[in-house]
C-alpha cells in the first residue's frame, strides 16, 4: 500500500490511542473507587469533557480517514469503526450531561439549605418573641440557650 496522504490515517491512529488510554485510565479510577481518594477533582466534569471531546475528535477523524482513504478493506474497517466508536462516545456524552446536571442540581440545593440557615440564623437577633440567654463557660467559650417567649 502506497502511503503517500496517509496524514487521515495518522491523525485516526493518534485519536483512537489517546481515547483508548485517558477513556482506560479513567475507567481504573472509577472501577477502583481511587477517585473518591482526589475529591478536589470534579469528576463527573472530567468523565464529561473526556467523552465529549472523545466524540467531537472521532466524527473528525472518521470523516477524514472516509475522505481520504484508500477503499483498502482495512482503511474501510477503520472508518466503520471509528463512526461506531463516536456513536458509543456521544451516548456516554449524553449521560455524562444528565449526571452532571443531576450532580449539579445537589449541590446548589445544598448550598441554598445553607444559605436558608445562615438566614434564619440572623433572623433569630431580630425577633422580639425570641429571648437569647448566654453564659461563658472556662476558657471563653461562649455558648447559648434560645427561649422562645
């Protein structure tokens, strides 16, 4: 086989090695549990970014290697291969999406509980039918019994 544009084949290679090593890196992670050991990391965002872009860069790469190829059944194969594989990323895509939402959503919820509390917390000064009653304990420790009146 001549191999003289071989530059699709090349640029499809390179796609399909890099998704096949982050797409298995990440999935050890996630089959081990290690990512509740890095919970710095969001990673429902990074199984997201991973998959999107793993889908944007085959439909890429499929549509160059089917522009440029050879018609060798190899050449075929891979093209086939690669537009399957981006069908499989976009549905990943897509669940990824509907985590990340649903994970989103829970942490707002949470965060709007706290504010709600920080609140109602302050409110508690500023209503007469409420009496505070403090006492300082050893070492300046200050703590306090609320009367509802």
């Amino acid at each position: 086989m001549e191999c003289s544009p071989c530059e699709g084949l090349y640029f499809f290679e390179f796609v399909s090695c890099s998704a096949l090593v982050v797409t298995g890196v990440l999935f050890l992670m996630f089959s081990l549990n290690l990512h509740t050991r890095i919970p710095q990391i969001n990673w429902n965002l990074t199984d997201l970014v991973n998959t999107g872009l793993s889908t944007f860069f085959f439909f890429i790469a499929s549509v160059v290697l089917a522009a440029l190829n050879h018609k060798t059944g190899a050449e075929i194969a891979a093209v086939i291969f690669g537009f399957l594989a981006m069908a499989v990323y976009a549905v990943n895509t897509y669940l990824a999406i509907q985590k990340w939402r649903l994970n989103r959503q829970q942490s707002s919820r949470q965060s709007s509980d706290y504010i709600r509390a920080r609140t109602e917390s302050r409110e508690v000064d500023h209503r007469p039918e409420i009496q505070r009653v403090c006492f300082t304990v050893r070492r300046q420790l200050r703590g306090c019994w609320i009367y509802y009146l």
